[in-house]
C-alpha cells in the first residue's frame, strides 16, 4: 500500500507540477522502507509494545542523526578532515543511545528485543537521514523529482542491509551478552561493535550501488543470522509459556 501510495504521489507531483507535494514525496519515500523493515522485525519480537519500537524509531533516529552531526563536526574541527572509520565510530555510537536507555531499564531482556531495538533505532536513522540526501538532491538537480525518487528508492532498498543491519547486530550481542554474561559474550559484543564500524566506513568509502550492495550482502547476512537466532529461541520458549500457571 504504501508503495502504491508513494507511485501515485510522485506521478501527480510530475504531472500538476505542484511544488507543495514535493515534502510529502521525500518524507514517505524516506520512511516507507525503514518503518515496513521495523514491522517485519517486530513480528519476532511482539510482546515489546508497538509505541515503544515507534518511540525507539523516532527518538532513536532523531538523537543519533543530531548528534553523529555534532561528533563529525567535532572531529572535522579538530583532525581538519573526516575520515570514513571516524564517521562509522560516531554514526555507530550515535545510534546506540536510545538502545542503551531502554536497555539500562532492564525491562525487555530477550536478544531478540535487543534486535528490535537496534534496527529500530538504525532505520530511524537511516530515514532521516534519507530526507535530508534526498532535500540536497532535490537542490543539486534543480528540481528534478525523478532524480529524488531514484534516490530515495536505492536508499530504502539499501537500508535495511546498511544501519540497520549494523546497529542490530551490535544491540542482539549486547542484550545477548546480559542473559549469557562470560568473557565469550564480551568478545562477541566487541567484535560485533568493531564489525558493523568497519562495515559502514567501507560502505562509505565506496563511490558506486554496486559496490555497496557487495558490502550490504554481508551486512544483511549478519542480520539474517540474527534474526533467525532471535525467532528460534521466541519459538523455544513458546512452549514454557504456555503452562505456566494462569
């Protein structure tokens, strides 16, 4: 539906010429993937209420966009250039601090919560920052929307095997690393934080789709494994569940 919606919004804006429309185009083809990525996630992880994964979207995506803006503008300040690992270190970190917050409350405890609220928190992310590349691509063209639709299209189809994938897979180790605590977890979440921030300053040194999608298939493979970790054991405890009393 939202698809559908996003084809029919954008064929009128081309047709009426009408300059109002053009938000509306940006913003739910900004969204449209990340938030039906998140549900599709949700489905694993139900019993977490669907405001707080919205609220973990919305805020999540909000305070890492602002403040991976404020730690790169630091950076520039200080080494007078960005380096790709420096924007994956910030961007990564900047992300986590929703997760962190819901996570210091110790209230959802599955890996498979952890999970949600990494790729929630990734394609709040990713989404905002889609609108403000598809705003400068609007500019840059002048005015061109076939150029900002094609953009935004890449960037959702993307999405999933880029902030999501790497924010998830560090916020799974570290909720996993909670109900197994040892050294071997400890590595885990290390090595999964390294990963997704070497992940993302290769994808960010990269110049071509392709080339993105090449590192994206890892990405997404990683999540992958995650996820199918994360439902095998919501189906394990299924059964403890239901006979427990009342």
């Amino acid at each position: 539906m939202g698809t559908v919606l996003f084809v029919v919004l954008t064929r009128v804006t081309v047709d009426t010429h009408n300059v109002n429309l053009v938000p509306s185009v940006i913003v739910l083809g900004s969204f449209l993937i990340p938030l039906a990525f998140v549900m599709y996630v949700h489905e694993r992880a139900t019993e977490v209420p669907l405001t707080v994964v919205l609220g973990c979207f919305a805020t999540g995506g909000i305070l890492g966009v602002t403040a991976a803006s404020v730690l790169e503008y630091r950076t520039v300040l200080e080494l007078g250039a960005l380096p790709t690992i420096a924007i994956g270190l910030s961007e990564e970190s900047a992300k986590l601090v929703i997760p962190l917050v819901i996570f210091a409350t110790g209230r959802y405890r599955r890996e498979a919560d952890g999970l949600l609220f990494g790729v929630a928190s990734g394609m709040g992310f990713a989404a905002f920052e889609t609108m403000g590349y598809g705003l400068t691509a609007l500019l840059y063209s002048h005015g061109r929307i076939g150029y900002v639709e094609q953009l935004l299209f890449v960037r959702g189809l993307l999405a999933p095997a880029g902030h999501a994938a790497w924010t998830g897979l560090i916020c799974a180790m570290l909720w996993r690393a909670r109900e197994r605590p040892g050294a071997r977890s400890a590595i885990a979440l290390a090595a999964a934080f390294i990963v997704a921030v070497l992940l993302h300053a290769l994808w960010d040194s990269l110049s071509t789709v392709r080339e993105e999608a090449l590192v994206g298939v890892v990405g997404f493979a990683l999540l992958a494994w995650r996820i199918h970790v994360a439902k095998r054991e919501v189906y394990r405890e299924a059964p403890m569940r239901a006979v427990e009393p009342g």
